[in-house]
C-alpha cells in the first residue's frame, strides 16, 4: 500500500506545481478513503475503534495532510465520528440509528417505485432480474461480497430507474451506512441463497405494473431485512462484534 501512496515531491515554487501537488494531494485522499472504507466494510476495523492518525501515515508512507481529508469525507458519510480530545473513530450504530436508517428507506425506496413503474421498459424490468440472477451465482458459490454487492446495486438500480436524482443520492448516503452495518454487526440468517431469492417477489410485482403491489413488496422486504438487522444488533454487543459475513444477508 506504501508503494501506491508514495509521498509527491511537492514544491511551491511555482503556480503550475502547486496546482500539481494539490491534484495529487486529492489524488492520495482518495486512496487513503477507499483505503479505510474497505477495512470498515470488511469489519477489519471495529465500532468506536479510534483511528490513529500517525499510526496510519506511518503505516501508508504518506504525510498526514491526506489522510485528515480522507477521515473528513468519510465522516461526512456517516462512517466515523470526531470527537474533542479523543480525535476520529469508527461510527457506533445505536438501534434508534437502525430504526431511522430502515424507516427512512421504506419511503424513498417506496417513492422510488411510484416514480419508475411508469417510466420502465421491458429492458428495465429484465435488467433487475439479471441482478437477481447474478445474486444467486453468487449465493450459490458462497461468493458473499459478490451477493452483497448485487444486492446494494438492485436497490440502487431502483432509485436510478426514478429518474430523480435526489432519490438515489439520498439511498447511496444510507448505502454506505448499510455496507458498515453488515460488516460490524454480527448476523446469523438462513442462507445465502434465501437473501438472493428474497429479491424476487419484488421484480414480480414491479413487472406487472401494478404499482400497490410493488410498494407492498418492497416494504415487506425492508421490513424483513430491519427485523433482521435489529434482531442481531441486540444479539451483539458494541464492544465487540464479528467482521465475518455470515449466513444471510439482506439489503
């Protein structure tokens, strides 16, 4: 990792190096992001575990100027927390924040159906069965991330097929939201093949346009999945939790 964010020769002797080292500065703040998003998501890191600036610059081979704007744009997500004298840790999910967070997503992804059954094609109601389909490869052939991955990109996809912009930025802030619980909250559900399947009385309601059925079908969903999520947050302490994807996994 030190070698892919190799401090930059940065200079300020002139207008059009400056610039450069800005670039590349942005450049390095970006793969110190996706860096620490991928130890959050994969549970690597835990819930309230502080992160330790030096440790971290030590540790990539970088100056700490990039990876303070890394730690500001992941908190502005909702993925860590600052806090006077202790600095920046992960963020820890209270069962009111779950409660918000599930809550929330029944009306947008709700409103997002009203939006998109009138605009869909034949085109767009196969697209969300190949998700599906994909999501059961991967189930099959206990690929978890590639499940959970398909399973973000079919409720995104509804979002997208609205047509409104601000429906699908609203569901991708709560996405990065959902992909933190997965990883720090310990879930023993049946099966991978059941959190694929589960996606399918959704596409059959939305293809047969009956736009009462579809929302019924993606709040019970929701529903299911939030049933789910609280019932293992309970089951879990915030001290400690698993970083391994286990058993079912609902979006």
């Amino acid at each position: 990792m030190s070698a892919a964010l190799a401090e930059p020769n940065v200079q300020f002797s002139g207008s059009p190096v400056l610039v450069d080292a800005i670039v590349e500065s942005r450049i390095l703040s970006d793969q110190v992001a996706s860096f620490l998003f991928r130890e959050l998501v994969s549970g690597r890191l835990h819930q309230g575990e502080r992160i330790n600036e030096t440790h971290l610059a030590r540790t990539l081979g970088i100056s700490r100027n990039p990876i303070r704007e890394a730690l500001r744009r992941l908190e502005e997500h909702g993925l860590l927390v600052s806090t006077p004298r202790r600095g920046t840790s992960v963020r820890t999910f209270s069962k009111n924040d779950i409660d918000d967070i599930y809550s929330l997503r029944i009306v947008l992804e709700s409103f997002a159906i009203e939006q998109a059954l009138p605009r869909m094609t034949p085109a767009d109601h196969q697209g969300l069965a190949a998700i599906v389909d994909a999501m059961e490869v991967a189930a099959n052939t206990g690929n978890e991330i590639g499940l959970v991955e398909n399973d973000l990109l079919f409720h995104r996809r509804l979002c997208e097929l609205s047509g409104n912009s601000q429906t699908l930025r609203a569901l991708l802030s709560m996405q990065a939201e959902m992909r933190l619980l997965i990883a720090l909250i310990e879930r023993h559900f049946e099966s991978l093949h059941a959190a694929a399947t589960d996606h399918w009385p959704i596409v059959a309601a939305m293809k047969t346009g009956n736009t009462a059925a579809a929302v019924a079908a993606i709040r019970a969903h929701i529903e299911d999945s939030w049933k789910h999520t609280a019932s293992s947050y309970e089951g879990s302490t915030a001290a400690a939790t698993t970083s391994v994807l286990s058993g079912r996994i609902l979006f």
